[in-house]
C-alpha cells in the first residue's frame, strides 16, 4: 500500500494542529502507523489521497448511515446552501426537523438544536441541575459523553465515591460533583442512591454503550435505573448521540422501551454536519432560555444548511423497514465473517445490535464493561489494523471502537469486505 501522500500530509499536519489532528482518536496513537487522509468517499467507499480504496465501516464514527454523498442528502443540503448559509435568525428548516423527529419519538416533547454531541451532554446537564437545583451528576465508567469538564472524570477508590479529573486542567472541585460507578452493577447502583439519591441532580448514561466496545445492557438493570431516579427526583438523560436515529428513530430509549426525562443527540441527526440535539420532557425543557432561567445560545444552533442535511437523511430513515432491513443486513455480514474466521481457528468474535457492532480478536461472551474486554485483543488490534486496511477494509483506529453499516452497503461491498477480513485476519495469524 502506497501511503506516501498521507505521510507528508502527516508531518505538514503536525507543524500545524496539536499531534497532527483535530480529534485525538485520528492520530492513529492506538494502532500501527500513521493516519490516512482521505480525499473522498462514495457510497460506502473511501479513497484516500494516495488513491487506496477502502469499504468504510467507520461512517465517520457514525453519523453516516446512508453513506457519502446520498443523492437525496446532496440534493438538498445544495438547495438550502445556494440560499445562504447562515442568518443567525430562525429558519423553517429548523420547524421541519424538530417536527420530524417530535412527530415519530415518543422520547421528545420539545428541543434544542446545538452543534455537537457535547454541547448537547453538558447543556442537558445544566439543564437538569437548573430544574432540581441540585448540583452531583452520575455517570458509567465505560460510557463516554463528549469532552465537558464534569464529564472528563474517572471512578475514585471505593464504591459510589466522589470522581477524580481524567483530564488536565478539570479542577478537582469539579469532578467532585461527578460521581463515577461501574457499568451492569446492580449494588453499586443502589449504593450510589442511597448515598447520594438526594443530592442528584442526573444520572447520564448510554443505553447501549458504544464507545467501549460494545457493552449490552440487562435491560433489567435499565429499568431498575428508570425506578431509582423516578423515586429520587433524579433526571434520567439517556445520551443517545451514537444510539439516536441508528438503532431506531426512537433510538436505544425505543428500543428498549424505557422513556428518558431527557435524551441527547448528534451524529446520525445531522446528515454529516456538525448538529447535535437535547430535548425530553416539556416541563424540563421549558427551563431553558429564553422561557426559562438556564442558560444556552449558539451563533450556528439550528443552521439551516446542517438542518438540510439532518432533514434528508431522517426522512430516508422513515421508509418504512429501514431499520430492521439494515438491523438484518448487519446480522448476516456480522454471522458470515464470524463463521470464517472460526472455520480457519482463528480467535475472533463480534457483538452486534442493530446496525452497530464490535470486532473483537478472541472468543467471549458479549461484555457487559469496559474491564471484560480483554486487554489483550486490544493489543492485537493494534497490528490488524494495519492489514485491514491495507485489505481494504476501513475500521476506526482503535481496538475499543465499534464499526457501523450503512444502507449505502451493498452486497458487493460486503462480499470484498468479508474477504478483506478474512485475508487479513490469514495474515495476522500466519
Ligand atoms: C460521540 C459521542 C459524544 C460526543 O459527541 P461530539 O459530537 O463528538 O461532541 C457524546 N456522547 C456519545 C454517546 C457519543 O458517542
């Protein structure tokens, strides 16, 4: 594989931003060799600028799930951008997508358009210590939740103690009010609200983490959590930036049947454009200003080229059987590569829900915590990356990162990436 355009980009790069990139994840830290940069994508295909074609299963961490370049997406996201790209005043595009998404998800009587998934996590926290006046929040080691200050924040010792910044430059007054729990433990759940159940004003988590590998949830365990923030006054804020409009137009809430006080948004529900969402309950909700006393603005909130983008690829995501079609899709591409590589002895897994799943370099059950997933494979993943995609085959650079389909997949593409896989797990093991 040819990468030498990538490498000079590469060092240019790192003259310019901190490590060479704009998102730390890109910098290929947790892999072998240097990034790719890539110069276009189609369908579910990427080129890269030294010509290498790949079958992209990292659809830009997500928010992709019909591909690059969907006709429909482009049509109109180039209708809207030729009107202006932004006026800083309200738009209808703004009125069509929040009524899209209000109209077909029970999760959403009202909400706010910002421009990520962070704005969106630390904006709905505010919101929920603004509506209980209380200050703690809760979160789940394994559960990832943007970049805001109380959010950077690991588990202190003990059960159900008070966090520690995971992050330079968090203060330690400020993750103080984070407290941090294991994921799928029932007892450190109810210790954490019996200790703490007055004093919180949230509990954050993601129904079906997804940036840990994949952590499957008891959906049990989610219904317990539903009970204790009921009884403690504690608003329930599903983060649904990755799950939202990809494991159902409802997402992960949907999908399991539990209703949030209050749920965020990102990556599917801006078509590719930087736009992220939190909304919920209308008597939490009408907090926010202007109609209520918690504060949050933004110069590009709601603009209308991101809202067109939001629009065509929700509307494609209506079609009747689209979910399940791709849920299907994903199942039987996830069965044929595992199959495979079983067939040839090698140690290998994938979990899967919906049309997100998780390569996993060795046999286990689906982990329910970050801790299950053995360390180990991680280490291999490192190298396999590499031959991945010198097979063509386009994953993030990182062991605990999921994969994602598209409906942009066809079956072509999935024959030469379950052969890609194949390949390149022959050459890993050889
Ligand atoms: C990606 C992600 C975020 C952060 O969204 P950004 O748009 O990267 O700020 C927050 N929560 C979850 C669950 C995510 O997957």
């Amino acid at each position: 594989m040819n990468t030498e355009r990538s490498e000079k980009l590469y060092v240019k790069a790192q003259s310019l931003f901190p490590g060479g990139v704009n998102s730390p994840v890109r910098a290929f830290g947790a892999v072998s060799g240097d990034p790719i940069f890539i110069a276009k994508g189609k369908g579910a295909r990427l080129w890269d600028v030294d010509g290498n074609e790949y079958i992209d299963f990292c659809c830009s961490w997500g928010p992709l799930i019909h591909g690059h370049v969907h006709p429909e997406v482009m049509r109109k996201v180039e209708e809207v951008m030729h009107l202006g790209t932004s006026f800083g005043a309200p738009t209808e595009l703004e009125n069509q997508l929040a009524s899209l998404i209000i109209d077909n998800n029970r999760m959403v009587d009202t909400l706010r358009f910002v421009s990520s998934g962070t704005e969106a996590t630390m904006s709905a926290i505010r919101l929920s210590r603004g509506y209980t006046g209380r200050n703690k929040i809760l979160k789940f080691e394994g559960c990832y939740h943007g970049h805001s200050d109380g959010l950077l924040v690991k588990a202190g010792s003990g059960l159900a103690t008070l966090g520690t910044a995971s992050s330079a430059g968090v203060p330690a007054g400020y993750a103080r009010e984070t407290i941090v729990i294991p994921l799928a433990d029932e007892g450190a759940l109810q210790e954490a609200f019996k200790q703490h159940g007055q004093d919180l004003a949230c509990v954050i988590t993601e129904p079906l983490p997804a940036n840990n590998g994949l952590l499957r949830q008891d959906p049990a365990y989610l219904r317990l959590l539903r009970e204790l923030c009921t009884k403690a006054g504690t608003v329930l804020i599903f983060d649904e930036v990755i799950t939202g409009f990809r494991l159902g137009f409802e997402g992960a809430a949907g999908y399991y049947d539990i209703i949030p006080d209050l749920v965020t948004y990102g990556k599917v529900i801006g078509g590719g454009f930087p736009v992220g969402a939190y909304g919920g309950k209308q008597e939490i909700m009408e907090q926010i200003a202007p109609s209520g006393p918690v504060y949050q603005a933004g110069t590009l909130s709601g603009n209308p080229v991101a809202m067109a983008g939001g629009l065509a690829q929700l509307s494609l995501c209506l079609q009747s059987g689209f979910y399940d079609h791709l849920a299907a899709r994903t199942r039987e591409f996830c069965e044929r590569i595992t199959e495979s590589a079983r067939q040839s002895g090698f140690p290998f897994s994938v979990v899967s829900e919906g049309s997100i799943f998780f390569l996993s370099l060795n046999e286990m059950e689906p982990p329910k915590a970050a801790h299950e997933i053995d360390p180990a494979a991680i280490k291999l993943f490192s190298e396999w990356h590499r031959l991945l995609l010198e097979e063509g085959v386009y994953v993030g650079p990182s062991g605990y990162e999921v994969c994602f389909l598209s409906s942009a997949h066809t079956d072509e593409d999935l024959d030469q990436a379950a052969q890609g896989i194949q390949r390149s797990l022959e050459r890993l093991f050889s």
